[in-house]
C-alpha cells in the first residue's frame, strides 16, 4: 500500500476520528457514553502525553489508533480502528507496531488493551503480537471484559 501514510493526529481530524471510531463501536454494540471522553476531547489525552495516530490514504482517514500513558512503564491502547473496506490490507497491523517500537523505544514495559469477544480479528491479531490475556481488576469500560497485556524485553 504505497499510497498510505501514517500521520499525527491534530485538530482538524476530530470529526473523522470521532466519527470513525463510533461506526465499529455502534456496529458492534460497544458504545459507552466514556467512549465519549477521548473522542470528544483527544487533547486532553495528548495533553497528558498520548499519541493518536491515524492512518491515511489520498488524505482519507482509513484507520485511528491511541497510546496512552498509564505511568512511566505502562501505556494503553485505545480507540483502535480500521474503516470497514480496508481491513485485511495490514494497516491495523502497521499501527500496532508503529505503537510497539515506540513503547520500546521510550522504555515502557507493559501494553494493555481492553477488548471484547466479539472482536474477534482483533483478538487474533493481538495474539499475534504476542498479547496475553489477563484477569480484569479495573475498567475504563463497562462493555469491555477482554483485556491483554504485551510484555516488552527492552
């Protein structure tokens, strides 16, 4: 896919952020009304040192991801998503990995994601990554009871 790029988040793609991370969240039944928390105001995230990326391709929004600081050896991952018609061309594996060398590089130890059984190619592809599921102690998410956790050898 010579035409996508991989692109910082600024403020004029909010809408398409918002807008494309609804679509799968309704989709699959998810929405919460937290969801509403970053999608409305991703920097106040960035503010406290997430970064959003967003793939692009013809300056189309095709795919959005968020790594967020938990503390100094643990970030999150939030808001993952490919628009329907361009999953399965190795975009959400592109930013998955562009968010795992960068936790590499900053010397972070632990990825974690929350998730639900009913993403299922989501879940194969964290399992790829190496992802392993972990027991729920706390939640941003009433809809999530999935969550992984990738443990980085810096």
């Amino acid at each position: 896919m010579e035409d996508l790029e991989i692109i910082a988040y600024e403020d004029k793609h909010q809408k398409q952020f918002k807008n494309i991370n609804l679509d799968w969240l309704q989709k699959f039944e998810l929405y919460e009304k937290a969801d509403d928390e970053l999608l409305d105001n991703p920097n106040v995230y960035i503010d406290n040192g997430a970064t959003i990326l967003l793939a692009q391709i013809n300056n189309t929004i095709i795919g959005t991801i968020c790594l967020n600081p938990i503390n100094k050896t643990s970030y999150e991952i939030l808001k993952f998503a490919v628009v329907d018609g361009y999953k399965g061309l190795g975009i959400g594996r592109k930013l998955m990995q562009i968010c795992i060398d960068a936790c590499k590089e900053k010397g972070v130890e632990t990825i974690i994601l929350e998730s639900s059984s009913k993403l299922q190619n989501a879940l194969i592809m964290y399992k790829k990554f190496g992802f392993q599921h972990i027991e729920i102690k706390d939640t941003h998410f009433i809809t999530a009871y999935i969550k992984m956790e990738l443990k980085l050898n810096s």
